[in-house]
C-alpha cells in the first residue's frame, strides 16, 4: 500500500491510460479523484471502485474550462482532501479521415481546441493543486507527454506534437519552482499504446510502428500505469524534471 492516506487525481481517468491509473493508484490504498467528461460513465466508474473498498470521487470536467477544473477540484478536495499526488493524463489527438492534418490544412479551431484540452487544463490543475501540496511540503506532478513531443512522429498532428513537449517544458520549469517544497514533477512518454485513441488511425500505421519498435508490440495502459505508479511512489523521491520513455524503443532519442 505505497499510497495509503494519499490523495490522487487523475484527469482523462476514463480512457484507457487512465482508468489503468486509476485502478493502480487504488490498488495501492490512494483515494481517487476522477475526472472526465461522461458523467454517467464517470459516476459508474466512482460506484465500482467504492464497492471494492476504495475511496473514489468522480468530478464532470471539460478541462479546457479553467472554471470546470476549479469546480471539478473543490469538489474533489471536498470529499477526499487536496490532491498529494496530480496525474495530467488528458488528451486528445484529433485526425480527419485517419489522417493527421498538415499546416495548412487544420482549421485554427482545431488548434486551439487541442492547445486548451492538452496543454492549458495542465496549467489549470497544477495551478489548483500546488497550492496544497506546498503546504504539506510535499506532492507528485506526472505530466503526460508523449515520444511525439520529443521526436518528429509523421502519425501525429503539429498541434500534438507542440503540446506534448510543451509539457516537457512545463516539467523541468515547475520542478524548478516547486523542488523547495519537495513536490516533484516529472513527465512519461508513452510510444505507441493499446488504447481507443489508437481506434482513431487505420490498424496499418499501428503495424508500421510495431514494426520499428525495438521490441515488436504495442504498449498497454498498465505499463504506462506501473511507469506512473513509479514516479509517484516514495522510490522516486529524488527523481524530478524527467521525462520517462515507456514507448518499448520506439522513437528513441
Ligand atoms: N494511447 C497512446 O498510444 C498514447 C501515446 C502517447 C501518449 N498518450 C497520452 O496518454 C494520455 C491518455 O491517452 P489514452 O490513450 O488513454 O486516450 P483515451 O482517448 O483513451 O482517453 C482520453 C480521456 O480523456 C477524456 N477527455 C478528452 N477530452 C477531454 C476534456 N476536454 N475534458 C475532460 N476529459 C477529456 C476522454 O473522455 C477520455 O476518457 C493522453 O494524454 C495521450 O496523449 C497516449
């Protein structure tokens, strides 16, 4: 029980990476806060993990809405306590026909869109819970970037790529400001994992990548999970400002 009396929160806690969070951090005594977007799927998910004995709070959030955090972070922080530990695993990657869209092809709209739901909510919950993780002189920020924010990856779009080392940049800056206060903040870098994001592109891309990675498969969410589960435990107490590949030597930089 690496997490007991800990508090986590966790946003995209629906998808596929983070449910495999969720569930992990759980496993391991942390009490979970959810956030996403299906209410009625996020309140399913909060019934199942309280009947398996665990502390679970679900919150509705558009997370590009800083007032929909806020909301969805109080109401949290009210029925578990203040974020110990803060998972920024939301995120999208929008394709058009299974096809990442060129520069001058993307409607600014979708730009923006994924500029707010990937990179500002990062801000948005960090800026919510560091405050009470500088109280308690101590804390966990795991950003989720990608292998497409540090290396050229011709399957994702500009503005995906743009801010998933945007939130690289973040990393090592708030580590910077926050390693005082012993919080740490560090990113993974998932490669190329088995979730319904992948849904989104044509099964042959995901067999062209298997084919360049070092070790022949596709990730699952628990790998990212147990990577995740690493960087929030007491083991990576001095570990902060880095970026942890869990992309099976895909992309490797
Ligand atoms: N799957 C991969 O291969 C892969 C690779 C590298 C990085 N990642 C990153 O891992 C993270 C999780 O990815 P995943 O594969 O589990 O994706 P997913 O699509 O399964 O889950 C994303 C979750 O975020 C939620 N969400 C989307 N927009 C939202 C919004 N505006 N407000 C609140 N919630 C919103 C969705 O409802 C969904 O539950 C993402 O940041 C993604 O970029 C994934």
């Amino acid at each position: 029980m690496r997490f007991a009396n800990q508090v986590a929160i966790v946003t995209g806690a629906l998808g596929g990476i983070g449910s495999a969070i969720v569930q992990a951090l759980a496993a391991e005594g942390a009490s979970v806060g959810l956030i996403d977007l299906d209410a009625r799927s996020g309140a399913e998910r909060e019934a199942a993990l309280q009947a398996a004995g665990h502390r679970a709070k679900y919150a509705n959030a558009n997370v590009s809405s800083f007032d929909e955090c806020k909301a969805a972070y109080d109401t949290i922080s009210a029925a578990l306590g203040g974020a110990d530990i803060l998972v920024n695993n939301v995120g999208i990657s929008p394709k058009t026909q299974g096809k990442a869209l060129r520069v001058w092809e993307m409607p600014p709209k979708e730009w923006e869109t994924v500029v707010s739901v990937n990179l500002n909510s990062v801000f948005y919950m960090t800026h919510l819970a560091a405050p009470h993780m500088m109280d308690k002189r101590q804390g966990r920020v795991i950003n989720m970037s990608s292998v497409a924010g540090k290396a050229y990856c011709d399957i994702v779009a500009a503005h995906y790529a743009a801010t998933k080392a945007g939130l690289i940049g973040l990393t090592r800056h708030w580590a910077a400001e926050l390693g005082e206060y012993d919080i740490t903040v560090n990113a993974l870098a998932p490669g190329r994992i088995s979730t319904p994001l992948l849904k989104t592109v044509p099964q042959e891309i995901n067999d062209a990548v298997t084919r360049v990675t070092a070790l022949g498969r596709l990730g699952t969410p628990q790998e990212v999970a147990d990577a995740c589960l690493f960087l929030a435990s007491a083991q990576a107490a001095f570990v902060t400002g880095q970026v942890l590949d869990v992309a099976g030597g895909w992309l490797m930089t």
